[in-house]
C-alpha cells in the first residue's frame, strides 16, 4: 500500500474516534518546503548522520503543550513547577487544494479537522530521541533531514521535530519561522533538545497538546510571543520592540500596535524571518516604515493582527513589493472602517471616525463560515441587531476576538434557547 494511502487510513480512523495510532506505525509525511542547497542528494551528508546530545535539564512535573499555528509558537506551562517557556516554530504550509478537507488553514490544523477536537497527546514511549533519516512517501527516497534531533508526534505523523533547513549543519541546521512544513512542527534544534530533555522525565508519560489557529493570548488578552521581538510582532509600547531603531506602530485597524522601524531606503533583515521593505508610513508620509514582505512563509501576513498584503513602492523609489500593512481582512468579526473593506456579502457596522466596527451580515437563523476563518453564528445582539458574529472560546482567552472586543454568550436569532459564545464590541 502505498504510504499516503496508509496516512489517510490512519487520519480516517482518528476522524471516527480511534486513537491516533503510535508513530512507529505511521509512514513520515511529506516534507514540505525546503531551501534550494538542502535539496542537494550527493551523499555528503555532514553533522546529519550524528546523534545531537541531549542536555541534562530538570525534568517537568505536569507541563501541558499549546501550539499555536497563526502565532508560530510552541508554549509549555507547567504549573506545578512553574515553568513557562515559549518557543519559535515553523507550521504547514496553506492548503491550496479546494477540495481538501483543510482548504485554506495550514496543513498543521488538520488533525482539529479529522477529529472535530484540539485536544491531543504527546506519548513519550512514541519519541525518538535521534531520528535522522525521513522517507519520501511518494518515492521512498531517503535523506537524513531529521539530523539526529528528537522526533515527538503528537498525533500519528504529526510531530515536533528539528529545523530541517541546512540539515548537514553540526548545530542541527536553522528554523523559519513561518508556513514552511507539510504539517509537523518545525523547531530550533537547540530548542526540541531541550524541550525533549525537560519531557521526557514526566512520570505518566504522556503530556497534553492544545493546537489552536489563532496566537494564543493570556487572561488580558496580550499575545502570548517571543520576547525578543521583530518587524510585525504585536506590541503596545516602544519598548517591547527590543531591536535596533525599533518602535511600536499604531495600528487603527487592529488596535494593537505592530513593532517597526524607520527608515530611508531600506531596512534590516533577521535570519529565520521574512525580508523587510521600506514604505512610506500611511499615518505621516514623509517618514518611511519598515514592514514585512509577503512571501509563502508569511502567507498574506497571516500571524499579523489586521495586517493586509499591498502593492507599495519602496520609499522615495518606484520599485515596488507586496507587503503587510495595517488593514482589514474583511470577513466576519474582522475590524472595518467602511463597507467596501468587507468581502463575501458583509457590511461594516459600528464604526465611527475614531475606533473601526466590525464585518457582519445579517442573518435569520444560520451564517456561511468561510475557510481559514473561526466558525459564525446568528446571533441577536442589542448593539448590532441580528447579524452574523464570529463565535470565540472563553477557555482559551477569547483568542478568536479582536481588540476592544469581549467574548460574550448570545442567542441565535428566532432560537432563544440555543446561545452560543461570540465576539462583541466591548
């Protein structure tokens, strides 16, 4: 049987309620994006063939895993000893198949779609401490890409694993951070060392994992992100864009702001991250803004809050790139200022000169939901009347919402016994 045969048989079990089976029984998925010099074959194989050292690190007593896709974070809490660490990663890339049962979120966010849950588990018996070779499930070709890093699934082949660019690299190769796997979760070699080495005392065995779209967000609503921050990241004060020149950009669209710089021609670029492009600044056009490129990695400025692809030239120049910049994404519970920012049959409403409403739709019973986007609801609200409103999950901080919004209980129009948790102006 062919091994993408075997995967969706697998995937098609734990869609019917079966247990996702142990990671010795499922063939390796496909590998996903990788740098052009890593795709080189000639058998020079490097540091990739050797065993990384597993450091010597606490063990953790009761640590529970959230990964959050559109955030690239991996944040491990353990209560009881109070550790709390977040993690860079690297997620499947967007599903561009119309027919795919994911179209349009990540291939990370299929194991939510196969079992209707977020909720899944990291066994440790099904670890590999030194994985090195992956499998091309297609062709049955072999490379080490895996350089000898821990290999941890958390459901089937879905798993937590090395960087995998520049995989012949002694340190274990390097990460982007973006949409860059065909769903495992890339990490800093450095990092799944340790985060293997502070799992795999845990005396039960097996540790939880919430995976979620959204950034994840703490009780007051912040990001829950590195703290060493760069171009795009979410920020309220100057001080939090902790790199050279950097500022926090005000945002009206999102009402949170995003970490910047000035600049006169062009702008600094970090390793692991998309390019940066200068642009004139849309508040104060005689100053320039450094901001982010659109390219596969971020697709269409994806883990931006309300930050939108533009055709812009390069400050003072006529050369031009696509870039993220402050704007609505138009659907359901996004924010607005005028109508024409809303897609797919929606309208702005609440909006004033001074703070954006939100995209709705008015509705009888029912709402379209549209793919990548949390799912609707028709919901009477005093302040809207009766429209389409994206619905939120109070457990996990309302990470649906946007800003000045409160994740509240409504009733669905016409059915005032069935209520339902949505997004409302606050």
């Amino acid at each position: 049987m062919k091994s993408a045969a075997l995967l969706a048989l697998v995937l098609a079990a734990a869609a019917c309620g079966a247990p996702a089976p142990s990671a010795s029984t499922v063939p390796d998925l496909p590998i996903g994006d990788q740098l052009p010099d890593d795709f080189k074959a000639d058998g020079s194989w490097g540091a990739a063939l050797t065993c990384k050292t597993i450091p010597s690190l606490p063990a953790l007593v009761a640590p529970q895993i959230t990964i959050s896709i559109d955030g690239l974070t991996l944040h491990v809490v353990d209560p009881q000893s109070g550790f709390d660490k977040i993690f860079p990663v690297g997620v499947g890339v967007i599903e561009a198949d119309q027919l795919a049962s994911a179209y349009r979120e990540s291939k990370t966010y299929y194991p939510i779609v196969a079992t209707g849950g977020a909720s899944f588990t990291l066994r440790l018996a099904d670890v590999q401490p030194c994985k090195t070779w992956w499998t091309d499930p297609d062709t049955g070709k072999q490379q080490p890409v895996f350089a000898g890093l821990p290999f941890m699934p958390f459901y089937g082949g879905f798993a937590m694993h090395g960087p995998i660019d520049n995989f012949r690299a002694s340190d274990g190769g390097t990460l982007r951070r973006g949409f860059v796997s065909h769903g495992c979760v890339r990490m800093e070699a450095a990092d799944v060392l340790e985060l293997y080495a502070r799992l795999r005392g845990v005396a039960s065995g097996k540790v939880p994992v919430h995976l979620q779209r959204e950034p994840e967000r703490d009780a007051q609503g912040r990001r829950v992100d590195l703290s060493a921050k760069w171009v795009g990241a979410e920020c309220v004060s100057d001080g939090e864009c902790n790199f050279a020149g950097g500022f926090c950009k005000a945002n009206r669209y999102a009402t949170r702001g995003f970490c910047s710089a000035r600049c006169t021609t062009t702008c600094a670029d970090r390793a692991g991250y998309p390019t940066t492009f200068c642009v004139a600044d849309p508040d104060q056009p005689a100053l320039g803004l450094c901001v982010s490129k659109v390219l596969p990695q971020n697709q269409d400025c994806r883990p931006g809050d309300h930050l939108v692809p533009a055709s812009l030239p390069r400050f003072h120049q006529t050369v031009q790139a696509t870039v993220c910049v402050p704007g609505s994404p138009g659907w359901v519970g996004d924010h607005c200022f005028r109508d024409t920012e809303c897609e797919g049959g929606t309208h702005c409403a609440g909006a004033t000169v001074a703070r954006p409403g939100l995209c709705t739709v008015s509705c009888a019973r029912f709402c379209a939901d549209q793919p990548g986007w949390p799912t609707t609801f028709c919901a009477a609200d005093p302040s809207l009347g009766d429209g389409c409103l994206r619905a939120c999950t109070p457990a996990s901080n309302a990470s649906e919402c946007a800003a000045d919004e409160t994740c509240s209980e409504r009733a669905r129009v016409g059915e005032p016994g069935t209520r339902r948790f949505v997004c409302v102006p606050g």
